[in-house]
C-alpha cells in the first residue's frame, strides 16, 4: 500500500465519478483515487438517456456544459398497454448520449480535478476501525462502491443483491432514423406487463433502442431469454431494425434502498438506485454519487450522514414510486393516467418529474387518474356484462 487514499470511489459510471469530482470539489487537497475494471472509452448497456434532471446535477458538479454538443429531444410520445397515447413537448428538454462518450467525459472531468484514475478490478475487502482495505494493496477512509448491478463490493460488504422481484432485464441497440427526429417514443406491452420498448434519439441519425421486462416475466415465459428480448423488441418497432444489441440487468429501487456498510457507500446501480416505473437511473447515480463524494469527505461517520443526505434528497420521491410501481403491476392503472396525461398537460409534466426525476404526486392529481383507472374499469365491466 504506498498511501492511505481519503476516498477510494469503485466504479468510472456517472455514480462513481460523480462522488470523486465532488470529494475534489468539497475538499481539494483530498487524495481521491477512481478505480474501474475497464479502460475508458468503453461501451455500456443503457438506454443513454440523460434527462433535465441530470443536467442540473452536472452544473452542480462543475461541468454545465458536458453535452452540450449533443442535440436536445424536446418531445415525448408514450403508449400504454391499452393503446392510450400521450404526445407532447416536455418542459425541459432531455438529452441521449451513449454511454461510451458520457462516461468518458465524465472521467476525464473528474482527472482534470486532481482525481487518480486507474485500471483494477475489485476483488477482496477487509474492513479495519478507520479504513478500508481493498486487494491487500489499496487502503482508504472511505470507499464508495458505485460499480454497477452486479457489484462486487456490495456482495464483499455482505448486502445482498436486488430480489428478482424488483429486477428487470433489457436488451438495448441503436437503429438508424430520421436525422430531424427529436421525439422520445416509449411504446408500452400488455403481454408480459410491466414491459416496455423504447426509442431515443440522439441527434445524428440514429437513436438507441430497447426493450425491457421484469425478470420473474421473462422467466416465465420459459423461453431464452435472447429469444424473447429480441423478438419483443422487434414486434414493438418493427420499422427500427436493432444493431449492436446488448443485455444488461436493472436492480429496481425497493422503496428504502441499503446505503452501505461501515465505511463503505453505495452509489447509483449498486445500491439499487434505478427507477421502478421508468427503468431511469443516470440522474439516480449522479445525485447519490454526488451526495457519498459529500458525505466522504464532510463526516467523520460518513454513513449516517450519507443516509440523511439519501433520505432529504430522494426519500418522499422513492416512497412515491415504490407505491406507483405497485399500482403500476395493473395496466389499467397507466392506460388511466397515460390517458389523464393526454387532456391534462401538468399531468404529463408531472408524470415525466416522476419518471425522470425526482418528483412525488399530490393528492388531487393521484385521485383524477384514480377516477380515471375506476371509470375505465367500470366501463370495461359494463362491455362485457
């Protein structure tokens, strides 16, 4: 070991190199040392999609203008299971960049500050009174494991991985389209619900592409799994044939997701920081990662104070979205509120703060899509009586 690290951040994603520019921005002379298994550029599964949200997070963080260069996506259009359809400007516009660029960037951001970057890849770890050991050859105060969905930090600190029930599984590609095209497109399963198939453009001529399902779904089919991602894929956008196709898993947010252990945070995808109802976890990684690189650095118990920042930032919205997601499990609920978004245009705001962000629901907006999922039902009663 040639020095003990303040922080050692596990992971170059947006959650990892978050928490290692803001541990530099906080504290300067802070010795921060970022470790992947990976060199940089490298390519991710993801759906690329950086939303509003996630710009506010890169300004706090010092680089407003990261992606700039990358044309913004000022529509969205979503189909629910039943075929109800909302289309519309968004309030603020997104953006879709691949993960090969945003990543890199990101890392470079966070050289350019002073931070170590190296290749290695994370496969012990001992626990002392006021550090970390990583591998018998890195030593830190505090570690922030932000490598990913199948951390192995996480699994080496004893927190056990996100139950099937709250993953998903996607398949992701990109697909050629018209170079004008600026509308995100989101077009929704009954069979197999909840499933969803998705096009973002990027702004070049071509857009990414998916489809995603839960897990425990996609078992049930008793199909490869292969078979069945890319044939949905292909069913749903039928005139976006998929190149580059790659499969990733999604630990969805459980409501109250673990934090960490010790002096270990988990950050982003690690601890299980991806949106229940939308598949969203960009904004998830740069606003934890953000808030461990504080904590790291502020607390001299960072635990604790990382859990208050989690909860102050993000603890009404996870509550609303576990609830959601719940009643999401019945595609009448979404036909009831894609249809309320379609008449009522700060629904459809609200549905994308939600889904993108960080907002909850008041209670006057969850009781007209309620009136609408009741009429629905009733009305569907009624046709069938």
């Amino acid at each position: 070991m040639d020095k003990i690290w303040d922080v050692v951040v596990v992971g170059g994603g947006p959650a990892g190199a978050a928490a290692a520019i803001r541990a530099r921005q906080l504290r300067p002379d802070a010795r921060v040392l970022l470790v992947d298994k990976a060199d940089f550029p490298r390519d991710k599964a993801c759906g690329d999609g950086i939303a509003a949200h996630g710009r506010e997070e890169l300004a706090l963080l010092g680089v407003p203008d990261l992606i700039d260069d990358y044309r913004p996506a000022r529509g969205l259009s979503v189909v629910s299971p039943g075929g109800a359809r909302v289309t519309a400007a968004v309030a603020r516009p997104n953006h879709v960049v691949p993960r090969a660029v945003f990543d890199a960037r990101l890392v470079e951001a966070a050289r350019a500050r002073g931070v170590e970057v190296r290749r290695h890849r994370v496969r012990g770890l001992a626990a002392r009174a006021n550090r970390v050991v990583l591998d018998d050859v890195l030593a830190a105060r505090v570690v922030v494991a932000a490598d990913g969905a199948n951390s192995a930090v996480r699994r080496l600190i004893g927190v056990p991985p996100s139950p099937d029930r709250h993953t998903a599984i996607a398949v992701r590609g990109y697909a050629e389209v018209p170079a004008d095209d600026d509308v995100q497109f989101i077009a929704m399963q009954r069979d197999g619900w909840p499933a969803y198939a998705w096009s973002f453009p990027i702004g070049d001529g071509t857009a990414n592409v998916g489809f995603g399902m839960m897990l425990p779904r996609l078992r049930a089919t008793g199909r490869p799994g292969r078979e069945v991602l890319h044939g949905r894929l292909a069913e749903l956008l039928p005139h976006l044939p998929a190149r580059d196709l790659r499969a990733h898993h999604l630990p969805l947010s459980p409501g109250r997701p673990r934090p960490g252990a010790g002096r270990v945070l988990l950050a982003g995808d690690a601890a299980s920081l991806i949106n229940p109802l939308t598949g969203e976890g960009i904004y998830y990684a740069l606003l934890s990662g953000r808030l461990a690189g504080e904590a790291a650095v502020e607390a001299a118990d960072p635990l604790p104070a990382y859990r208050r920042k989690l909860a102050g930032a993000l603890g009404r919205h996870l509550r609303t979205t576990d609830l959601l997601s719940r009643a999401a499990r019945s595609p009448g609920f979404i036909d009831a509120a894609i249809a309320t978004a379609a008449r009522r245009k700060e629904v459809f705001d609200l549905l994308v703060d939600v889904g993108l962000g960080a907002g909850t629901v008041p209670p006057p907006l969850a009781l007209a899509v309620a009136r609408r999922w009741l009429w629905n039902g009733v009305r569907l009663r009624t046709r069938h009586a």
